[in-house]
C-alpha cells in the first residue's frame, strides 16, 4: 500500500471477525510508531501491550464510548515518559504524531484499529496508570484498540470543503 492510499483508506474499525491476531506483529507494528517527529526529537512515548481480557474490560469501563475493548485481541496504550520529556507543552502533539503512525502502519497490515481519546481527562489517566501500576514517571496517554476487520472500507466524506486556503 503505498503512502497516500494508507492515509486516505485508513478508518477506525470497529466490525471485527473474532480471528486471533499475532502479538508479534502488533510488536512489530509498534516500531513504526517510534519513527514518528517530536519536539526536540525528545521521543517520551512508551507503548503497552494489553494482553489480558480483564485488562481490556477494566478499560472498557474507563470510559463511556470504550465498550469494544473486551472484544478487541489486543490493546494498546499510547503513555508517554515524563523523564524523556524535555517540553511537556509539545508532548500532546509528539504523541498524536506517533499514534497516528502506528494507526497507518496497522493499516498497511490490514489490521483493524480504533484510536480512543484518554488525555486530557486526568481522573481516568490516573485509574488507568493504577491499575496498571506504572511508575510515577509512566502517564498513560491514549488506547488504540486491534483486530481483524470485516474487510468493508467505511464509507468517508470530509464535512467542508474550505478546509484548505492560500493565505
Ligand atoms: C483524539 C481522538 C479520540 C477518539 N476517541 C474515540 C473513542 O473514545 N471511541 C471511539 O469509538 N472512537 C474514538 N475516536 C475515533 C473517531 O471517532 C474517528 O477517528 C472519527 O469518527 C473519524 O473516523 P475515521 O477514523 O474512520 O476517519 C477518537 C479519535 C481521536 C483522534
């Protein structure tokens, strides 16, 4: 697939056959998300494999509009390390980059993702670095959601046309 086909055929999936999707992919996958720019190149993101179902529940739960993790194979949490971090006020923008690449990368794989938004709601940020007990450094970001899709690009229009002007 080449790179203008990924972006404009990629959507968020959420009809799924119930096929097994391997871990080493999605690890593999993972990679292309480090390639992504950020600030000061600072790099601060650190992803996580969700293995277990009833981590997937506990997530599903977390949030109202997350009701489909339980049936994802896998889910991934997009956090960010303070530590690495040398402009907190880019880090919203590095990690939206990263996600977006590992969305396309899943793409080029056929693999069916959903990004779900976690930051900026602090309450639920913190459940969820609890939960998982993550360091303090550790701050959970964003969760993308993986699996086989039923193989239907979802139809995609873009809501106005005045999006692009010559200043
Ligand atoms: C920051 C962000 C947060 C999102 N949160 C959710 C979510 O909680 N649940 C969900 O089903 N989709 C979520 N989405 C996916 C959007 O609904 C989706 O990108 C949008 O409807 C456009 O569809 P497309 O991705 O197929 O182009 C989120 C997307 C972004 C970028």
């Amino acid at each position: 697939m080449d790179t203008l086909t990924a972006i404009t055929t990629r959507r968020s999936i959420r009809n799924y056959t119930g096929e097994e999707l391997d871990i080493g992919l999605i690890k593999e996958l993972l990679q292309y998300a480090l390639y992504a720019p950020s600030a000061h190149n600072q790099q601060s993101w650190k992803y996580y494999i969700v293995s277990k179902k009833e981590d997937r529940k506990f997530l599903s739960e977390v949030m109202e509009f997350w009701k489909m993790l339980p049936n994802a194979w896998w889910a991934v949490i997009a956090c960010f390390d303070k530590d690495k971090v040398r402009s907190m006020e880019f880090v919203p923008q590095d990690m939206w980059a990263s996600i977006q690449s590992f969305l396309l990368a899943a793409h080029e794989k056929w693999i069916g993702s959903v990004w779900l938004g976690l930051y900026p709601h602090e309450v639920e940020m913190k459940k969820i670095a609890e939960h998982f007990n993550f360091a303090e450094n550790v701050v959970p970001f964003a969760i993308i959601s993986l699996w086989k899709w039923v193989w239907e690009l979802p139809e995609k229009t873009l809501k106005d046309e005045w999006k692009i002007e010559v200043l």
